[in-house]
C-alpha cells in the first residue's frame, strides 16, 4: 500500500513538474498561469492510474510511468489542453 501511495505521489509531482515546464515554455502574459501545474498534476495522477492498471493486467515494466507521465501531461497541455486566451484591457470593443 505505502509503493502504491508512494508512486501516485512521484507520479503526482512529476506531472506537476512537466507542467510548470510547459508553463515556462509559453508567451508570458497568458490568463490562469497556475492552471498548468493543475492540468500537470492531473494528468500524472490519471497516468499513474493508466499505469497501476497496466501493471496488474498485463505486467507493465516500471519505466511506463514516466514515460505515461509525460505523454499524459503533453496530450493535456498540448493537442488536447485548454485553450487559453491573452488578458487585455476592458475595452470591450469599444
């Protein structure tokens, strides 16, 4: 119980990780920055959930997860991520 506690955590954290690397990575300025690590952290946690299925099922190597871990996290922030709009002032088209 405590491996698999301890795994969802490392997973956790390395998707929140992945995350604020791709935070990093994007134009500043854009609206909801901690939403990155958020999306990141979910995704480690769903990955980590994909893998622990894997493992009992199937067997799965121990070297899936991180590779789940960032393949989770790019589909989120990437492709399949929120799309995020630029904060301007309230001009409201006028």
């Amino acid at each position: 119980m405590q491996e698999s506690l301890l795994q969802l955590v490392m997973a956790g954290a390395f998707g929140a990780f992945i995350g604020l690397l791709f935070r990093v990575t994007r134009r500043p300025g854009e609206a909801r920055a901690s939403t990155f690590t958020l999306v990141g952290l979910a995704a480690g946690i769903a990955a980590y959930l994909i893998f622990y299925v894997l493992t009992r099922t199937t067997g799965a190597p121990p070297w899936l997860l991180p590779v789940l871990v960032l393949a989770q996290v790019w589909l989120w922030l990437g492709p399949l991520g929120p799309k995020f709009r630029k904060v301007e002032g309230n001009d409201n088209g006028r």
